[in-house]
C-alpha cells in the first residue's frame, strides 16, 4: 500500500538545512523501527518549508501499531523529539498531530 503524508518545518534555512543533514544518514534504531512496521520504501520530498512523505508498505502495516512501538520506544522518542525542534505543524492539524495523511485524488 501507498501512503502520502506532509508536514511542514520551520521557515528557517538554517534549520532546513539541519534537518536535511539528519536525514543523509537516519540513526540506525530508526531504520530498523521503520522496516519493522511493515514500511518497505519511505522517501520525503521538500519544496520550501512543506515536506511530502511517499511510504510503500507490505500487508502487515498498521498506523495504530506503528505509533504505539514508537510511543515504546525511547530511541524513537528521542529522534521524534529532536526532530520536532525543525518540525511545524501543518495549519489544518489538531493538537499533537505531526504527519497528515494526504487524500489521493487523482491516477493516471
């Protein structure tokens, strides 16, 4: 399955700039929870401030079991929690929300 989710960092090339450098090499703990999920591919794309997440999953992802191993994991906490500091939500988002999934609404 496909997923598409956005995001926004803070307006700040510097803090962009951090951000990406995170992102050249992911501390392995992370890869390994992301491959744990069942998340088979994940690239995030940017233009200015907004990102765009593209995750291909097998049939064994779920977004609930996903987020409660993160919420058990002190290494995903600790990578979620500093990434924040670059991290803005999006306008639309409720409290707590980070990652919006995006609605699919056209194919070719």
């Amino acid at each position: 399955m496909r997923y598409c989710l956005a995001l926004d960092l803070k307006d700040d090339p510097a803090l962009i700039a951090e951000y990406e450098r995170y992102h050249e090499r992911i501390w392995p703990d992370i890869e390994a929870s992301i491959r744990d999920a069942g998340i088979t591919e994940m690239e995030i794309y940017r233009i200015g401030n907004r990102l765009f997440m593209i995750m291909e999953t097998d049939d064994t992802f779920s977004f609930d079991a996903k987020a409660a191993s993160d919420a058990a994991n002190p290494i995903v906490q600790t990578w979620e929690t500093m990434l924040w500091t670059y991290q803005q939500a999006l306008p639309m988002a409720k409290p707590g929300e980070k990652w919006l999934l995006m609605d699919k609404i056209f194919t070719l």
